[in-house]
C-alpha cells in the first residue's frame, strides 16, 4: 500500500500547489491514499466548507488537522461524514473525531491526528494517553499518526514509544521539512513533514507582515504568503502487514530563482 502524506497547507496559495501537483504525484508513485494536514487552508488558520470541497476535490482522502482546528466558525456546521481527523486531546467539541479508517482489500489502517503536549495551547491530556485510547479503540487496524506538535524530542519519543505498534508517525505543525525520515522496526517517522505554501515567507506567512510582528512588535493579522509556492510531503510504502518498507521526502520548491 502507497500512501502520500502532504505537509500542512497553507491559505489559497498552498491549495492552488496541491491542486497543481498532486495528480502528477499520484500517478509517478502509484498513489493508494493521500493524506493532508489542512489546519492552515483556509486563509492561514482553520478550515471552511468551501475549502474542505476544494481539497477532497483535488484528490486528497483525508485531511488531518491541529492547533488551528476551530479557528473558523464554519468548521461546527460541517457534515459529520467527513473525512476530518481533528485532535483527540486538544481542547475542542469534536475531540471524539480523531480517526478515519479506510481500507484497502483486507486491510484497515486508521488515520488519527494526536497533539503534543510540549509548548502546545489548549492540551487536554497526554498525546501517550490518547493514542493508548486509539490502539484499544481500533485494535486490529493499522495505524498511521499525525503527530501535530512543537518539540522534535516529544515526537521522537512517541515515535519510539509506540513503533511496534503503528506503521507511520509524521510530524506536523513547525512547516519546515526535517531530514530524517527514516524507518524504524517497520514504522515510518519523521519530525515534520513541512508545508505547502508560499516559499519566500515565514512558515507561510507574508513576509513582511510576520518581520513587523516579530521584530517591531506590532499588531498585525494573519495574512499568507502570495509567493510561489512549495510542496513538501512523504511517500510512504507499506507491506503486505502495513509495515513501512520505503519512506521518500517531497520538496519541491518554485522553479524560477526567487533569491
């Protein structure tokens, strides 16, 4: 089984990338599944119906969310059918909405989203205690985890907690791509997947309003970046036993010399 995971997409920029490349990804892999981080689609913070249509439309299966869950106020009239993974232990009304499970043949592998605790806002309980209640909630499923946190030492260590008994945890949450995806006892992990967004930014943001925010302290409104934009993801390929035989890191970064 093929999966790709995209890293957290950032306002329309981020999804007009998606949209862009994701059919050329889909058919050079052989892609089964797609998986998103969408938290940050519509206009840099949350999800709206609008959006959430325009990236199911665009190919992706299931869209995994974080800090920015219910960021926008459309988020609580949205279809319960949806394929949302929101965090089961942030703060928030739909924490019981924290896996979708698909299947492939005899295969059925879960899709959750788990939230660090670590400089985190709004963390209800432990991410060690949540995915506990995943495995005794979904036995006999695989299990592929989006870990939306801040401290690549927490994510490290739910990784090697917990190997042997998930096939994927890929970190979200910081934008920026790390290189060390890897495989461990048949568990595919890396710290942060990175984002989809525009490229000359911070994280995604308009440069210069985030410069203003960060260096002259003024107040400001989240505005993303219009810049050509970057696609970051993971290919992940699973055995037979959904365990991870292949992880390959996606950076693709604008064309055209922007420096």
């Amino acid at each position: 089984m093929k999966l790709l995971f995209i890293g957290d997409i950032v306002g329309a920029v981020g999804r007009h990338i998606v949209a862009q490349r994701l059919p050329y990804y889909k058919s050079l892999y052989e892609v089964d599944f797609v998986v998103a981080n969408g938290e940050n689609a519509a206009h840099g913070k949350g999800l709206t119906k609008k959006v959430v249509n325009q990236l199911l439309a665009s190919g992706i299966d299931v869209i995994t969310l974080g800090n920015h869950s219910y960021s926008k106020k459309d988020v609580y009239d949205l279809d319960t059918a949806l394929p949302l993974c929101f965090p089961g232990n942030m703060v928030g009304r739909f924490q019981d909405r924290h896996t979708v499970v698909l299947e492939k043949g005899d295969i059925k592998f879960a899709i959750s989203s788990v939230y660090g605790a670590v400089f985190m806002d709004n963390v209800d309980f432990s991410p060690f205690i949540m995915m506990d209640r995943i495995l005794k909630q979904y036995p006999d499923h695989a299990h592929i985890i989006d870990f939306h946190g801040e401290a690549t030492a927490e994510k490290q260590a739910f990784m090697h907690y917990y190997k042997d008994q998930v096939s994927a945890v890929l970190g979200t949450h910081t934008h920026v791509q790390t290189v060390d995806a890897d495989i461990f006892n048949g568990c595919a992990y890396i710290s942060d997947v990175g984002m989809c967004g525009g490229y000359i930014s911070i994280l995604g943001r308009d440069l210069e309003e985030a410069l203003d925010m960060i260096v002259h302290q003024k107040q400001t409104h989240y505005k993303p970046a219009s810049s050509p934009a970057l696609f970051s993801g993971v290919m992940i390929d699973f055995d037979e036993n959904m365990r991870a035989v292949s992880i390959e890191r996606i950076y693709e970064k604008p064309s055209e010399n922007l420096r």
